[in-house]
C-alpha cells in the first residue's frame, strides 16, 4: 500500500511539472510564417530570382532571430536584426541565383531564433532549365 501511494504521488509530481513547463513555454516569442515554401516554377539557368517570406510574432515577447542559414551558396538572406516585438510582422527576404544548377532545385532556409520552437525552417523551389539561347 505503502508504495501504491508513494508510486501515485510521485506520477503526480510529475505531471505538475510537465504542466508548469508546458506554460512556461507557452509564455514567450513565438515566429509565425504566412507561408513556410514558395516555388518559382520553370526558370532559366542564370537567372536570380527572389521572394519575401513574411513572418509575424505571435508570441508574448520580443522575438530575436539570431541567424539563418542556407543549404547552398546560391541562396542568400536578408533578415531584420532588431527584435520584432509581439504582433508585429517582418519580412525574410531570399535570393537564389540559378548559375551552374539544371533541374529542380529545393533550397532549404533554417531561421534560428529565441522563438518557443527555436529552428524554423522556409523553403524554395524553381525548375531550372536549359539557358535560352
């Protein structure tokens, strides 16, 4: 009897600390993407094309990106570098260059933040077609 008791408080000990960590992760920036993946359908080899993902802090805190990182030397970011504060919306800019790539092509891009769910990830697509001559 002794050890059904000890063995019930202890699934209740932790239990309550699940839940209070639940809140606690609940309670701070969180980074939201209108759209996590964007395809520039066919393009021409050389072409540069770019695309904007817009993202909005739904979070209760300010939220930091701290890096973003890309699969490939093709692609390049540009990020805000000032916290994005509680309901308010930003912009991640990518840029692919199509020089030496054929056929479709999914570039990666990983946005690491102080966000609730620290690593998010965007993605481009295009398929890349033989130069025009």
């Amino acid at each position: 009897m002794k050890s059904l008791i000890t063995l019930v408080f202890g699934f209740f000990v932790v239990f309550c600390a699940f839940a209070q960590e639940e809140q606690a992760t609940a309670d701070g920036p969180a980074i939201t993407f209108e759209e996590t993946s964007f395809d520039f359908g066919d393009i021409y080899q050389g072409d540069k094309v770019e695309h904007t993902f817009k993202l909005e802090n739904t979070g209760t805190q300010p939220l930091i990106i701290t890096n973003v990182q890309t699969t490939c030397g093709c692609t390049a970011t540009e990020w805000p570098r000032e916290p994005i504060l509680p309901g308010e919306s930003a912009s991640l800019k990518v840029d692919f260059n199509s020089a030496g790539k054929y056929g479709r092509q999914n570039k990666v891009i990983s946005v690491i933040s102080n966000a609730t769910s620290p690593m998010n990830q965007v993605k481009i697509i295009a398929n890349v077609l033989p130069k025009k001559d």
